[in-house]
C-alpha cells in the first residue's frame, strides 16, 4: 500500500495540519509539535494548562479539522518523576490514602490509584488542577484495586520497556490513517473467514473501497483437526499485507486466540480493543501457548508475538469514536458477555451505512454485568450471534439455575465429596463466585473452601482492576455496602503444588479451566476425582461436539486415556451435572428481545456463530415477526451491502 502514497503527500499533510493548528490556538499554548500518534493528532504544548482549561477551543478544532485532539505537555517541562511524586504527595490530603503512583511517558499522563479517590480530586477538580499545573504530567485517578494483576503489571512493564518501538508503531499507524483519500469509488463487503454456519474461529473481512478491517481473530479451541482450528487465512480477499486495522469484540479464545498470529506474519498495524479485553486476552493466550507447549500440541505463536501485539494495540472505553481509516469510524459499547465485551457500531463513509457486530452477546442482565446496549445512533444491517438460537434453545431461570447449583454442592459436600466445575477462567469462573458468595452471604450454601485454580484466580484480579465495567448491582455492592464479593472468604486461590493436598483433604469446591475438559488443568482434576461416587462435576457451559467434555456431559462411563506410555481404562463413578442457566449467551427468547429493542430497527440482519440448522430457525423467525432480511452466510461467502 505504501508505495501508492508517495511519502511527499504525507508529509504535505502533516504540515498543513500543524500549521492550520498552530494558528487556531492561543499563542500562550505554546505548541512545540504536532505528532500522529495512532487514530489521534497529539499536540505537545509548552504549557498544556492553557489547553486544559480551555477546552471548547481544543473540541471546536477537533471538530473542523475532523481529527481527534489530545493534548500533552512537552516532555522538556514535565517534572522529574520522583520530585512529581513528592509533590502529588504534598498536594494530596492524607486521608486520600494514595497506594501507587504510575508514569506514563507515552501518555505523558501519571495514574494516582488511592483508597478514596474523590480526595485526589478535590472540590470540582481543585486539587486535580493544581497537580496538572505544579508537574506538568496530566493526571488521572483510580481506586486502589483490592487485588493487584500481575498481568496488567506485566503489560505495563512492555509497554515502558519498550516504550521507543511503541511511539514508532503508533506513528506508522497514524500515518496511514491519516493518508490522503486516493479511491473514489463506494463499496462494503463482508467476508465470513471463521465463525459462519459453526461456533468457534470467529473471523470476518470488511472491506471498503478504502479500507480492510478484520473483525475477531478467534481460533478453535476445540477442533481436533488443524485445517478446523484457523480461519481461513488463504482466501483471496485476505492480504495481511493490506490489513489497516483488527478489531476485536472481546477475550474469548474463539475470537482474539489468533491475534498474535497475525504478527507473526508480519502485520504491523493496530489492534482495537476495550482496556479490559487487552489484560484478558493477553493473559488467556499466554495460558493457551503455554499448556500446548506442555502438553505437545501445535504452538500457532511466541511470547514474542504477542509482546508485539501489545506494542500495538490501542485501547478504547466504551462510547469512545475512534476512526480506523479516513471512511470508517468505531465506537464500542457493552455487549453484557464478560468484562470488556463489546458491540461495535462501525459508521461507514460519513455515515452512509452503519453496521454493528454483536459477536456473543447477553440480552438479560447478569449478576457480573449490565445487559447488552441496544441503542445505537444509526444502523442500517447487524451482524448477531445465533450460538442457543435454535427453537429448543430455552434457558433456565438464572434464579433455579442458582438454586439447583447451590444444592448440588450442599449434597457433595454432606457426603464427604468434592465438587468440580469445569468452567472458562474468564466470564462464567466469576459469575460463579458471586453466586456462591451471594447464598454464602445468606447462609443457604454449607461453609466449604472454594478452590480457584490458576488462570481463575488472575483473572479475577484483572476484574478488580476494572470494577466500572462491573454490573451496576456488583458496583452498589463494592462501592456503597463496601462488600466486594470476590475478597469473601470461602474463595482461596491455589497453586499448582497444592493440588495433591487439597485432593487428599476435606470436602471443597475446585473452580478449574478448562470449561469443555479439552486441557489444561481441569482435566487433571478430574481424572483424580472421576472414580469416587461421592464427588460430583457440575458443567456450567456448552459443551462443544468432539471434546471430552461433551462425552462425559452426555454420560460415557468409561474413559481410555494413555498415561506413562500405557493405556488406562477408567471409571466416572462421580455424580455429572450440566446447568445451562449460567450462560454468557443470549437464548432464543434473548436474542428476539434484544432484536425488538433495538433502536433504530436495521433492515437486514446477518446470523453468524451458531450451528447452521440452530441459525436459520432463528432466521426464519425474525423475518416472519419483524419482516426484516436475515442471511445466514457459510465461511468464504461474501456480502456486498453498498
Ligand atoms: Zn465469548
């Protein structure tokens, strides 16, 4: 693409643009650059609290240039960091309780987490100013989380460590984004890559004259055959090459599991994605390439690869417009399935068509999270999930699915037994805990130990962290009863030497991943739990065709496996359970709701991530009760919408 944009032009246009601004704002702001940092035009000011404090001049500009604006101090009168420190300190009244402050030197913006943030703040943001003024770093403010991730540590480490290659990928990006617009011509199409007509691999094309965006990078967990487990890379419309942007709609492994592969192909541009969703699926990727390393199964990627693509990811909050290209604009909004998720509304060509992708999405709320949004400002066709669509696809109440849980674990642990759930570490493993926490609470579950295995226990901590995209009743609950369910007592993280001793011990409850038993370690659990009728493992999610899971789900007795190089005949004496009213999905009934409530009404909807026959049930019944156009495309098929 590179060569079709002669460097000159690009470099035309950063001029006019820093000229243009340089003359619209006052001189006492003092700008020392103008840089493309990404979708954004930085500019880097000598005394940025003249920009602060005139902010309708920065969002009138922003306004007629048609780029977004942000502001920074110029790094030459930023205060020395431990001397800025010292002086947050001075500034900050005591009873604040500050825990930590973090620099970030891409930013230029210092994060101050403490116990009780309205006092950094101050009266309408007095003491906040006055810290802005005094060193010169713009600061932002957060509650100390009750539990620290060490993986959000660990991409804050990257992201410092390599904080030059960082600034050269964001420049790189914003160059390409904002280049010249050269094609006249006006076309969308959507290509299904993964996804279409099967669950898991989530992937699909859109194209624009202009324009190529891959949305969802997911990779088949459960597949048993390579050519299943990937996308389809080798269509004729897929050139890594000519890839402007990847957004992705949230962690699940079936949607973001393939990220870093893109960068090992040599894709050097952005990822765009919710802050909660980068920590998640950074840490549910490293999981994956490191259990299919230990148990010798096909690695599609490095660490290396996926440092890479942290470097060049940006993040965005929800309701946050974001231009990916000079012609196509997201915004994110919460999509009700786990922490970060999102439906993402793509505003095309000024707005001449807009599309939203509802990729896993809950239309009832849960007790971790809000429902689904389901306004939007305009929408022409949506792309939905259709996983429980089929005309059985009817949940249980969540309240009975609570109940009967809650009994299974009663009657285990009354008898001397364990209970395993198999669960995904992210979603499913803490709406759980706060169901559990919840009847604990109120004394209707039996005083047990919760057990909550590795990936669980870290994942939840990346929950603390992000307790604004928690459900407004988990909010309540943290913020106004000062009870946060995930610190009650009953939950104890274990570590890998642990588990023979807690195996031995007395009755517990073990939290563990894999959800389907296709690895990792709730497979162990298990084969060491299978043959005592006194335990019992209770599946909370769907169970893919082909995995282990669904064979014991669907009641196989008897289990080969090879251990040692020898064949081994086991038997599942332990009670099996399956309770389907845990769902992250949308049932049947959900996604008809959520359709109706959609404002405005689209005139087309495209059906993916659902099994064909389960998809086109649904299908026929949106068209006959809203008289709208449904499609239910194969993988490689392609739609033109303009
Ligand atoms: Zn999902």
């Amino acid at each position: 693409m590179d060569n079709k944009h002669p460097m000159y032009s690009r470099e035309l246009a950063i001029d006019h643009l820093k000229a243009d601004l340089i003359n619209a704002l006052p001189p006492n702001a003092q700008i020392s650059n103008v840089e493309f940092e990404g979708p954004f035009v930085v500019l880097y000011s000598l005394n940025p609290t003249v920009l602060m404090e005139n902010g309708d001049v920065v969002k009138s500009l922003a306004k007629t240039l048609r780029k977004r604006i942000v502001i920074r101090s110029d790094v030459s009168v930023r205060r020395e960091k431990e001397e800025a420190k010292a002086r947050i300190r001075e500034i900050v009244p005591e009873n604040a309780e500050i825990t930590n402050i973090i620099f970030d030197d891409e930013l230029g913006e210092v994060v101050i987490e403490a116990k009780k943030p309205g006092a950094v703040i101050g009266r309408s943001g007095t003491t906040l100013r006055e810290i802005a003024r005094e060193i010169s770093w713009r600061p932002k403010v957060v509650r100390s989380p009750p539990i620290q991730s060490q993986l959000i540590n660990t991409i804050r480490y990257t992201l410092t460590k390599d904080s030059d290659k960082r600034k050269n990928a964001l420049l790189n990006i914003g160059k390409r984004i904002h280049r010249p617009r050269v094609i006249r011509d006006n076309f969308i199409r959507l290509t299904g890559l993964g996804g279409f007509s099967e669950v898991g691999r989530s992937c699909m094309l859109l194209e624009t004259a202009e324009t190529k965006i891959l949305i969802d990078t997911g990779l088949n967990v459960g597949a048993r055959d390579p050519g299943e487990m990937f996308p389809y890379f080798s269509a004729p419309e897929f050139d890594i090459a000519q890839l402007d942007a990847v957004v992705i709609t949230h962690a699940h492994l079936d949607h973001s599991g393939l990220v870093p592969y893109l960068y090992k192909w040599g894709y050097r541009g952005p990822v765009y994605v919710n802050d909660a969703t980068l920590s998640l699926m950074t840490l549910l990727q490293k999981d994956y390439i490191e259990v299919a390393e230990r148990e010798n199964k096909l690695v599609p990627y490095s660490q290396k690869n996926i440092r890479d693509m942290i470097l060049h990811t940006i993040t965005r909050r929800y309701g946050e417009v974001t231009d990916l290209s000079d012609d196509v604009r997201l915004t994110m909004t919460p999509a009700g399935h786990i922490l970060g998720s999102s439906i993402l509304h793509l505003h095309i060509g000024d707005g001449k068509y807009n599309l939203a992708v509802a990729n896993d999405f809950k239309g009832k709320r849960s007790r971790l999270l809000d429902r689904a949004n389901t306004r939007f400002p305009r929408l022409e066709t949506i792309i939905m999930e259709s996983t429980y669509g089929g005309p059985r696809d009817v949940m249980p109440r969540r309240e009975d699915a609570e109940i009967q849980l809650v009994k299974i674990i009663n009657q285990t642990i009354r008898r001397g037994g364990k209970v395993l759930i198999p669960t995904l570490a992210v979603g499913r493993a803490q709406e759980l805990m706060i169901v559990l926490a919840h009847y604990y609470k109120r004394r209707q579950l039996v005083k047990v130990p919760i057990y909550l295995d590795g990936l669980i226990a870290e994942a939840v901590a990346i929950h603390s962290c992000h307790p604004e995209y928690l459900s407004s009743y988990l909010q309540d609950q943290i913020f106004n009863e000062g009870q946060n369910p995930f610190l009650a007592e009953i939950f104890h993280p274990v570590k890998q030497n642990e588990r023979t001793g807690l195996l031995r011990g007395e009755p517990a409850v073990i939290l563990a991943t894999s959800g389907m038993l296709t690895g990792g370690n709730s497979v162990d659990y298990f084969k060491r739990m299978a043959e005592d009728a006194r335990n019992s493992i209770v599946f909370v999610s769907y169970q893919a065709e082909g995995t282990l899971g669904r064979r014991i789900a669907s009641g196989v007795k008897e289990i080969r496996s090879i251990e040692d190089g020898r064949m081994k005949m086991m038997r599942v004496n332990m009670d099996i359970h399956q309770i389907d009213g845990f769902s992250g999905h949308s049932d049947r009934g959900e996604i008809m709701n959520f359709f109706r409530e959609l404002n405005p009404k689209p005139e087309q909807v495209i059906l993916m991530h659902g099994l064909r026959n389960k998809s086109q049930s649904l299908a026929q019944s949106l068209s006959k009760r809203y008289h709208v156009k449904v499609k239910v495309p194969y993988n490689l098929e392609t739609l033109r919408f303009k």
